[in-house]
C-alpha cells in the first residue's frame, strides 16, 4: 500500500509560547464540570427535505447537523456544531435552512441559519421554554414555568400574543394537521391525588414489628374523590387551544400523572407518551419493586374519550431482578412518531435503553430494540429520547450518552451509532452516575428507576408514602437551634414516617449551613447543622441512598465506586436562576405579592419573624432537626429548603370549595398552602393578633422576598441576545449587554460572544481587568468589536458558567490549545490494488467533493470507516468525471 502526503505547517515558536501561556490561564479558571440537566422535549429533527438531521448537544451547547445522505447513510455524516445558548431541549425546522433552538435556562429561542452556521436573532421568552411548533404562518412555544403559550409571526419573528396555560409544566405541543388547533400537555399533570392533614387523617395502622413504638400521626394520601375532601383538584391534562384567535377551548383530562410527548395521528386522533404514578398505594414494601405504569393513550378529539396501552401487559411486580422481564420493559416512553399510513408507531423508552415499533390498530408492542451495546450496564446507559423518522431510517438521539443512534425500519438491524459532538466535556465519573439515576434496569421488573420519580433529576410533584410498619427506628442528631438551645440529643425517627413530597436532585452541592447563628453570632453545633438528606435528614449522604435499590427498586445493592460516581453526577447539577430576580441579582420591590427587598428585612429580623435562624443562606435550611412540637411538627423533619418555593406556590388550596392544579402543597407532607405561613410555628411579633395593616404589609413582602429566594445560579447566567450590523445601535440590546459585562467576572459567570464578524466565524470572551473581548487576536472593546459588524454578521452574547467560560469561548475540547491553533490533519491518499482511499486523523472533521475547485463542494459520497482518531473513505472511480476532495471542520 503507498501512502501520498500532503504538505502540511509545522507549529511556530509564537504559537508555542501562546499555548503554555494559554494552559496556564486555563489552569486557573478550571474549577469542576457543572450543568443543568436539560429537559430535552423535542431533541432530533429532520429539515423538510430530509436530507439534514439536527440534533441537539445539550452538553455543550450545540447544534448538531448530519448529511442524512440519498439513499440514506448507515452512519449519518456530522458536518457541521454550530454554538447555541445554554440548556437546547428542543430544535425544530421551519425551512430547510433555517431552525429555531429553545433554551430552557435562557429562556430564549435562536434562529439559526444553517448554511451558515450562525444565529441570526435570538427572541426572548417567558421562563423554562420548552416546545415549538409552527402552523399557520405562526410559531408556539410552551412556557413551562410560567404556565403560557407565546405566539410569534414565523416570518418577521414579531411576538403576536401569549396565552395563559392553568397547567402543571405545561411542555410537549402538537398541532392538528389543518393546523387549527394547538394540543398543549402538561408534564406535571397529577392523578388527581391529595393529602389529608394529619388533623383530618385517621390514625396510622399499627407496627407489624411488635417491637416498634406507636407510628406518630402522620397524613393520608388520598384521591380528590374521597368523601374526606372539601375541595377540587382539576385534571388538566392537554389543553386544546384554536390557533387562529389563540384562545382555549378546552380541557382533555384522564390522560395520565406525567406527560412526555405528544403526536397527532394520520387518522386525526392526538396520541400521548405518559406515566402513571401509583402513589396511592402506601408504604415501601408494598411499592417495592413498581411504583409507576407507562403508557400510550390514544385521545378519540370528537368526543375526548382516552384509551391507554401499557406497554408492559403481563410483566408482574417484582422484588428482585428478573431477567426476562428486565429484557422486554419500557421504561418512560419520552417520544413517539407515526409512520406515514399511521398503522406504526415507534417508542423511545428512556429509561429502559430501547425503542419498540407499536401497532397502533391491536395496541401491541411489534418488536423492541436495544440501544445499549450487549454486555454493558448502567455505566453504558444511552437514553433514547428524541425520535425522526425518515426513509427508511429511525434516528435515534440518545441523551445520556450523546449519540446517535440509526435503525433500519424494515429489519429492525441497529445500523450505527455515532457520538452527537466530536468531543465530550463531561467527566467519566459523571457520565457513569448520570446512568446509575435513569437505569431501569436496575429495578426487579425493569419499569423503574431513581428517575422515575425524579423526573430529570428534579421532582414528580406527588407525595409518596414510604414507611415501613416492619421497619427500624433510627436516630438523627438535633438541637433545639430555633430556641437557641446548642444541647444536642438524638431526635427518634419512626419508620412509618406518612406522605412526604418528592424534592428535586438538584443543586444538592449548595446544602451547607453557616456555623455561627445570624442572629447573635454565637456558634453553632457542627454536628446539627452538618448536610443531611431527605426531609427527615435520616441520609447523611448520597451514598447513603443506596438501599433504596433492593427496598423500593426490587434491585440489588450498587457497589461503592457506582454510588460515588452519583454522588459526582449528582453535586454536578445546578439550579436554574430565581426568576423574580432582577437580572443583576437584586431584589424586586415591584413583585405582585410585595416588596422583596423589605421582606428580607423582616426575614432576617429577629423580634419579627425568626426566619433567618432557620432557614440560613445558601440552601434556605440550616439542615437541623428542631424539637418538633417547637416548630409544630408531630415528627422531626429537617428544616425545609426555600430555594424553590417559587416553583410550587400557589398550586394547592385545600380550603372548602376550592379549586387546585397541584393536590399537594409547600409542607413537607404536602399539607401547606399559604405563604410565609406554611408550618404553624409562631413567627414571633409578625403574626401574633391583632393584625394590623403594618403586620399584614410584613406578611406580604416577607412572602415576596421568600419567592425570591436565590437558588445559587446568577440570573444573567444564560441570559443572551444577538447583534447584527442593524441592531448593533439598539439603546435596550446595549444596555442589556452592558449589564452582562458588568455582571461578568463575578466567581458565579463569564461572558462570551460567537457569530459571524468581518465574513468569519469567530468567537470572544469578555475580560473584566481589561473591559474587552478577547480572542487569540488582539483584545477589542465592544464598540470596536460591533464596529466590525458587516451586513449578514451576527455575533450572540450569553453570561455562562464561569466553569464554561473557555470551553464556549477560545478552547472547545480542553486540551490547552487555542481553537485558532488547532492543527489540521494532513490527509492521505492510500493506493492499494487500484482502489482509492482518502485518509485522515481527527474526529471533528469530514470530507467534502466536487467536480471542480470552484463548487459546490458537498458531503463526500460514501462510508467513512472511523478506528480510533483515524478515518478512512473509499473513493468512487467510476465514470469519466474527475473529482476533488477536501476536508472541512465540524466547527
């Protein structure tokens, strides 16, 4: 075999010495891996003609694009990652080069255009986007966290109205297909169960274990049916809303507990990927091993009628591992797609690894496919959670490996799987853990996982009764802190513990207390205020955690390395921001429920509410267990968390007559209601009678102030908006970027800018000491850099985690060189037996041809065979005409 090289340039002294200098101020910024976990809704899609495949990289923050090929590529052909803002969840197509990327924590979507490989405009939204899809010359998006639909001109991308969504996590959208009406569904939709408060509960049944003491009285989890209960919880499941006048028309209950996705049938009948929780079921030895059923349910729209398929007909519960049933569960179905008649239907089944074509006449599973490669085990998890179907291809975008996956439709044969970037930031350890939390095959029957009620590593927005009458009582460190009494003693814990409430996996790293009390600066004991887990505290760590496999999962117990790598996975996750902040951190004064900036007065007021002692910065708990009937409690339960109430209030009022989404509110046994008020522990002189319109004042902004909480994530981070040669004059577009260049250099975010600037695609960090951006040219301050903006550039500007900041700005993989140094690989022509092969080394770049220097260049036709960081592509020598070939970057 003889190999032709091509020339290729050797590293000058400069560029050397730019490199260790490089490395050195890497070194320096490096502090840890951190992300979101983003909540990817619609993840993969096809542009109109099929021949691009867009795939998002929530892990770096990317936008993958694949030459499908025709006839289609075994192995899709990455050509192009093109940088969007944080946490891309969903990527849709409006033409064929121009797609639209929602952002889940930065609350905005990026037009991008594909040729280019640039965003065009950035359009903010309302909190925790999720869903987009265009009809009618319009584009819809599902704001999540604040309960709406926004509405824009597709076109010109003008806002053209909002609709409020009286849902829980209103997410997944679908649209008829005469484009009439918009089907919105609500993740967090509930089953319609509630609690009854310990005052209205009956007595708990007694201990099987004779040895125990008396259960204390704890709440009930019952259904809104019950007789027991004066009020109404809604089912609002999907909403029905008329896209012309952007008005609802209607609501489709009965559906299930937690909705993942949506798809609209040939037939006109709307579909739904959904769970179902069992949480009335009570007790951990009864709930062990199945907790929750997943299913598909078919909405007949002439008269709402809801049919549901489980998709595990015959599998039993199991309490320890079963193979056979472990081999044919689907586990949390997140997508779903119709063939072109309807009669298919293929699955991604998350949380089991696999895909299943469904009959959709008979409701039955036709096959199942495994993603995950023969042998593997959690630490090999993949995580189908996006869908596309295209000729004859079923694309498969797995999320928690960041591959693609591609499965031929008519055998069923998994033809490849490729990586969705060219390179992975994400530490073993973590991506090891991440696996462990979504894994149902850990489980006895393979249904469930740490994720099946932990939806995201977040929460499920249920109370789940967990005690065991045969139990042991167990004993966690206390002191009397809320009386300022340091004694410690060993607060009894009894294993019938009643209904508490799901609390989110995330931003656990924050859980640490102050020492010294915030109200006289006396010191506290360590051992009270040490991190604790749960809302009792009874888990002293992660690791901690680890029974819960055989004793609600019917697995087995993990070994030590496995529950340390979800501890990393775990302490790795952030909070979203606060989103009644202001943008530079500071309180409201001008919130709805008061004024934020005195209610933290009175937060931290001693004589007038006590909170501060308590609930200390940064978790909003001081992780001790107080006396319980001191702070009215009927068992010992850790002092709650403030950082998400915002997320939760208001959804519950179990007042007579009325009507909630939520059927548990902001207690730990999901029996609170009413702001600050939520636990009945006298707040001092703030609510003692009589109330006068000074205390009801205090009330209120104390109220405001505890919705404001910090969550530990600065609100600029994710926050972006995009110049181009019109707007780079904009007075509201410069003001808000000049508050992200004030806001950056803080230990809590950076800044970067990427686009297009003079014709070529660049990219900038701002640096705070020199008030400029900075690339591996020279710096520029960012009138010079706007200066630069020529008619089609665009440059996007995004705070990120400071942990980012060289990692989205001037060194994507890491490895301490410049992204501007970068060698490229010199390419090979290989000669063997009269065929032709072009060869090269490098993972982030592809081959393009054409028939003449001048183009067009395209995707190289052919199967490159890849070997470590080595690929190799036959080339075509049939026909008279000549070609070229040449290598492209991904980026």
């Amino acid at each position: 075999m003889e190999a032709i090289r091509f020339r290729g340039a050797s590293p000058s002294k400069a560029m050397l010495l730019r490199q260790i200098l490089f490395c050195l101020v890497l070194s320096l910024a490096a502090r840890g891996f951190t992300q979101f976990e983003a909540r990817q809704q619609h993840p993969v899609e096809l542009t109109p003609n099929g021949r691009r495949l867009l795939a998002l990289n929530s892990t770096t923050h990317t936008l993958s694009v694949f030459d499908v090929g025709s006839p289609p590529r075994a192995t899709p052909l990455l050509i192009a990652e093109i940088p969007v803002s944080t946490a891309p969840v969903t990527v849709r197509a409006r033409t064929d080069d121009e797609a639209w990327v929602i952002h889940e924590l930065s609350d905005s979507i990026s037009v991008i255009s594909l040729s280019q490989g640039i965003i065009i405009d950035t359009l903010r939204v309302p909190d925790e986007p999720a869903d987009l899809v265009f009809a009618g010359g319009k584009a819809f998006v599902s704001c999540s966290r604040n309960a709406r639909v926004v509405a824009f001109d597709a076109t010109t991308r003008v806002p053209i109205g909002e609709l409020p969504v009286d849902g829980l996590l209103p997410r997944a959208l679908a649209v008829s297909a005469d484009g009439s009406q918009l089907y919105v569904a609500s993740l967090l939709s509930g089953n319609r169960t509630t609690i009854l408060a310990p005052s209205l509960a009956p007595a708990p049944p007694a201990p099987t274990d004779p040895e125990l003491p008396a259960a204390p009285q704890t709440g009930l989890i019952v259904s809104a049916d019950d007789s027991r209960v004066s009020w109404t919880v809604l089912d609002h499941d999907i909403a029905v809303v008329d896209t012309s006048t952007l008005t609802l028309q209607r609501w489709i209950s009965g559906v299930g507990t937690h909705l993942f996705s949506l798809a609209v049938h040939p037939d006109g009948s709307l579909w739904c990927a959904n769970t179902e929780a069992l949480n009335l079921t009570r007790f951990e030895p009864e709930l062990n091993g199945e907790f929750a059923r997943h299913r598909l349910s078919r909405i007949d729209l002439t008269n709402d009628i809801v049919t549901s398929y489980d998709l595990n007909p015959g599998l039993v519960r199991r309490t320890s591992p079963d193979p056979t049933s472990i081999a044919l569960a689907l586990a949390q179905p997140t997508d779903l797609v119709f063939n072109s008649d309807g009669s298919r239907c293929w699955l991604a089944a998350f949380n089991s690894d696999r895909v299943a074509e469904f009959e959709t006449a008979t409701g039955s599973i036709l096959r199942r496919i495994d993603v995950r490669p023969a042998g593997l085990g959690a630490e090999g998890m993949r995580g189908p959670r996006g869908l596309a179907l295209g000729e004859g291809r079923l694309y498969v975008l797995n999320k928690i490996s960041d591959t693609l996956v591609t499965v031929d439709t008519l055998s069923g044969d998994l033809l490849s799987e490729t990586g969705i970037g060219t390179y992975d930031p994400m530490p073993p350890d973590l991506r090891r853990g991440r696996g462990v939390l979504y894994d149902a095959r850990l489980s006895g029957n393979g249904t469930i996982s740490c994720a099946t009620c932990h939806l995201d590593a977040d929460r499920d927005g249920l109370a789940w009764d967990l005690g065991d009458p045969g139990g042991s009582m167990v004993e966690v460190i206390g002191g009397d802190l809320s009386a300022h009494d340091f004694t410690l003693v060993n607060r009894q814990l009894h294993p019938m513990k009643g209904p508490l409430l799901t609390q989110t996996l995330r931003g656990l790293s924050l859980n640490d207390a102050k020492s010294t009390d915030p109200t006289d600066g006396s010191t506290r004991p360590a051992a009270a205020i040490t991190t604790k887990f749960h809302w009792r505290g009874d888990k002293p760590s992660i690791q901690s955690f680890n029974p819960t496999f055989p004793h609600l999962m019917g697995g087995v117990l993990q070994s030590d390395e496995t529950m340390d790598d979800l501890a990393s996975y775990l302490m790795s996750i952030l909070l979203h921001p606060n989103p009644h902040r202001n943008l530079d951190r500071s309180l409201r004064s001008d919130l709805p429920a008061g004024d934020a900036t005195k209610g933290l007065t009175v937060f931290n007021d001693h004589l007038l509410s006590h909170c501060i002692v308590c609930h200390d910065y940064n978790a909003g708990t001081d992780q001790n267990l107080d006396f319980a009937p001191s702070v009215g409690r009927l068992q010992p339960i850790k002092n709650p968390p403030l950082r998400l109430v915002h997320q939760r209030a208001g959804q519950f009022d179990p007042t007579a007559g009325a009507q909630s989404l939520a059927g548990f509110g902001l207690g730990p046994d999901g029996s609170g209601s009413v702001l600050p008020i939520v636990h009945p522990y006298s707040l001092d002189q703030l609510d003692k009678p009589p109330m006068t319109a000074a205390k009801r004042a205090n009330l209120a902004n104390l109220k405001a102030f505890i919705l404001s909480y910090d969550t530990g994530t600065a609100p600029v981070v994710g926050y972006d908006l995009t110049l181009n040669s019109q707007r780079r004059s904009s007075a509201d577009l410069l003001t808000q970027l000049a508050l992200l260049e004030t806001q950056a250099g803080y230990e809590w975010n950076g800044l970067v800018a990427w686009g297009r600037v003079g014709g070529i695609k660049q990219s900038f960090r701002w640096d705070p000491d020199s008030s400029t951006y900075v690339s591996p040219g020279h710096p520029l301050d960012r009138a010079a850099l706007l200066d630069l903006l020529q008619p089609g550039d665009a440059l996007t500007f995004s705070g990120i985690p400071l942990e980012e900041l060289h990692r989205r700005s001037d060194d994507r993989n890491g490895n301490g060189v410049v992204d501007s140094d970068e060698k490229a690989p010199v390419p090979f022509l290989l000669r063997d037996a009269g065929n032709l092969s072009l060869k090269w080394t490098g993972i982030d770049w592809f081959p393009e041809s054409s028939g003449s220097l001048d183009g067009p260049w395209l995707p190289a036709p052919g199967e490159a065979t890849q070997q470590n960081l080595e690929s190799i592509l036959p080339i075509d020598r049939t026909g008279s005409r000549r070609h070229f070939y040449r290598l492209r970057r991904t980026w």
